[in-house]
C-alpha cells in the first residue's frame, strides 16, 4: 500500500467521523442524548463503522480505482425528546454535511500555503474531494442518507407519509446509484461549484 492510498484511508475514516460526530452534537444540544448514550457523540470511527457504507462499498472503489466515499451508520435520534421535530430533523441531518464543507475548505486553504511536492498535498487534495463528495453524496434524498431527513422535515405530513414507505428500498436504489454512475454525475456537477465558491472566498490568499 502506497503513502497515497494510506492517506486517502486516513482523511476518509477522519470525514466520516467527524460527519457522524457532528449529527450527534447537535443532537444533544437539541435535547436528544441518544446518540450520546449510544456512544456516538464521539471522534471514535470503530463507534460510526457501517458494514457496507464504510467498509464494502470504500473497498470496492478503491480496489477498482474508482474515488472514494461512503457512508457510516446513521445516529439514533429519538425525535420525541425535540422541541420541534420536523425543524430540529434538518438542523441534525445538515450538521454531518456542513462538517465536511468545512473540513474540505480547511483542505482547499492549506494546499494555497503548501509545495506541491510534497506528499501531504496530495492528501489534502483527496482529502478536498472526499469532504466535498460526501457533502453531496449524502444530500441525495434517498435513504438512510442525510438528505432524506431533510426532505422529511420540508415535506407536509401526507407526503411524508408516502415518502417514508420507500424507506424499506433505500439501501438497493443508494447501491444501483452507485454502480450505475449516478453519483458521479451528481459530484461532477456540485464539485466544481464549491470549488468556485472556495475560490471567490480565499481569492486574497
């Protein structure tokens, strides 16, 4: 395994981590400790590992040189300790996708300051991508990712309800999307808007 590889390993167990980190602490700032009592309000990723979203699927993209992402196991939220529901659902699922924008900037405004020679940029460069890739990635509404719960609290009760029953096929439509190449679609679309944007907000750099 080359420095490279190993890398890329590292900054994506560190992604998801965090990712997961993020849904728990607001969470539990929002008055639901579960995923606290859980043992999930920790950096621990062996607390966030997901059989296949953090394990199989990494491990198939990687061996077949395609880029790397994932998932990890959703936080328990037990919804009835919220004062509001439906607006503290969003605030909790856009926590793990705004952790990894900001962990991608991070990456963006190191690699302005360092060589390109050196091994670490390359890091940082998989390490943009990858926290850009599963910002995106899990915005898709589709189960069990993030995007789902916030479609859930925008949606009005009656199609909530219709939603929900597609919640059993999550996992199979998230599979075929990514072996069928949609998500790819979807990063080369988002991936260069974020870049634009990093670009105008460190233009001065």
């Amino acid at each position: 395994m080359n420095l490279e590889i190993l890398l890329t390993i590292v900054f994506f167990i560190l992604a998801v981590s965090v990712h997961e980190f993020a849904h728990a602490y607001i969470a539990n700032k929002l008055g639901d400790p579960t995923a606290k009592l859980s043992g999930r309000l920790t950096l621990n990723p062996i607390a966030h590992i997901d059989l296949f979203g953090t394990v199989l699927i990494p491990l198939f993209l990687l061996i077949s040189g395609r880029f790397l992402f994932g998932w990890a196991k959703p936080v328990p939220v037990n919804f009835l300790n919220l004062k509001n529901p439906k607006k503290d659902m969003i605030k909790i699922a856009v926590a793990g996708p705004i952790s990894n924008i900001l962990m991608a900037f991070v990456a963006f405004v190191l690699l302005k300051f360092i060589p390109q020679n050196f091994v670490i940029y390359v890091g940082l460069q998989g390490a943009l991508y990858l926290n850009l890739a599963l910002a995106i990635f899990n915005m898709i509404p589709v189960f069990p990712l993030d995007g789902s719960k916030v479609l859930i609290g925008l949606l009005p009760y009656h199609l909530e309800v219709k939603y929900m029953q597609y919640e059993r096929y999550g996992t199979f439509i998230l599979l075929g999307l990514v072996f069928f190449g949609v998500t790819s679609f979807i990063f080369q679309f988002f991936v260069p808007v974020f870049l634009i944007i990093f670009s105008l907000l460190t233009f001065w750099f």
